[in-house]
C-alpha cells in the first residue's frame, strides 16, 4: 500500500511516499522525499504530483523485503519440482518455479549463495536472504541463460500454473498437479534437449 503526500516544505512540488509494507511496525513508516528515489524496501516509486505513479519495482522479495528481483511480467515457463533437494530448500513438498532470461531481470539487495550438485547434472546456486533466510531466486549450470524465481517470493496468487512437473519419482503421493501440464519421473531435460528446459 502506498500513500501518496505533498511535500509542502520542498520549493520544487514533490511528493513524499508512505511506504507500509510491513517493514516497520503498523505505526511506522519509510519516509523520504525525493524524486525518483526508491524506499529501502523497493516498493514504492517517488514521483512529482500531476503524474502520481505508484508501480512495484519489487515483483519477488523475501519475507524482510532486503533481496528483492524486478521482472517483466508473468512467467510462460512455469515449473514443479519434486526432488528431494527443492523439497529441503523449501520446507514443503515441492518447489516452484518461475524461469525468466537472465537480462531481463533486474536483482537488489545481498543475497547469499548456496551451492549444490544438481540432480540433472551439474551446480544448481541458490539464492536467499541472509537476514530471513528467504530463498528467492536460482541459476543452475545447464541452464545459463535462464533465472529461476521462487513463486512463493511473487506472492502472487494469480501466478501462472505449472506446465511441468519434474523429478515425479520423489513426488509425495497426496500431491496433485492437473491441467495441461507435461509429467517427468525425472529432468525434463532430454526430452527437452533441442530448447531450454527449466530443471530445478
């Protein structure tokens, strides 16, 4: 939410943005006044009266909002994972991710990387917050042209779905994913070999 105040101090008209994305307590705001600034949290736009554009530079976050990735739009490149690491990784019984060109995302804040062996074959990197413990975003050594975004970290529930399920050999059996989707007890990779295939 952003609430949107003259600055009537200034001697040039600008606005001053209340920024209440829950980086403070529900009585504190970020406050600053300047034009084309950016509050910490990235969630908010500065602009002069007239205009008074308020747009999300911040489409992915972690839970503190201190990493935080700008993105074009929805994902067409949807994927499920079910392998025992995106199951560590994520607390839950699968991974979810949203793969974007690498140039077209633009990343804020110091994540800290991880590192491990990638069931499908070479170094997957993990990104999180180090304050939360968020991870928000990943790249993986058979995919380099390719960014994986946790869609948790999109909070978005209009997100697009899946249209793959990958590594169904570790899918836990009470796990449903319908639709138009293409089913691998394994990496999608093969099949996939002549275009990128997203594998968590």
């Amino acid at each position: 939410m952003v609430i949107m105040v003259p600055d009537v101090a200034a001697p040039t008209p600008q606005i001053e943005a209340l920024c209440t994305c829950g980086m403070g307590s529900s009585t504190q705001f970020h406050r600053r006044s300047s034009i084309g600034s950016i509050c910490k949290c990235s969630a908010v736009s500065f602009a002069r009266p007239g205009k008074r554009r308020s747009f999300s530079m911040a489409d992915a976050r972690c839970s503190c909002g201190a990493v935080t990735l700008s993105l074009p739009g929805p994902s067409k490149l949807v994927v499920a994972c079910h392998c025992l690491d995106c199951q560590r990784r994520t607390g839950a019984p699968l991974g979810v991710g949203a793969f974007y060109p690498v140039d077209v995302v633009a990343v804020s804040g110091a994540a800290k990387e991880f590192t491990r062996d990638a069931a499908s074959g070479g170094k997957v990197r993990s990104y999180f917050c180090p304050n939360c413990g968020s991870t928000v975003y990943w790249r993986a050594d058979n995919l380099p042209s390719l960014i994986g975004v946790a869609v948790g970290a999109l909070a978005d529930p209009k997100c697009p779905a899946p249209v793959r399920s990958v590594f169904e050999q570790s899918k836990h059996d009470w796990v449903q994913i319908d639709g138009a989707v293409e089913h691998f007890q394994q990496s999608s990779a093969a099949k996939n070999s002549n275009r990128d295939a997203p594998t968590i």
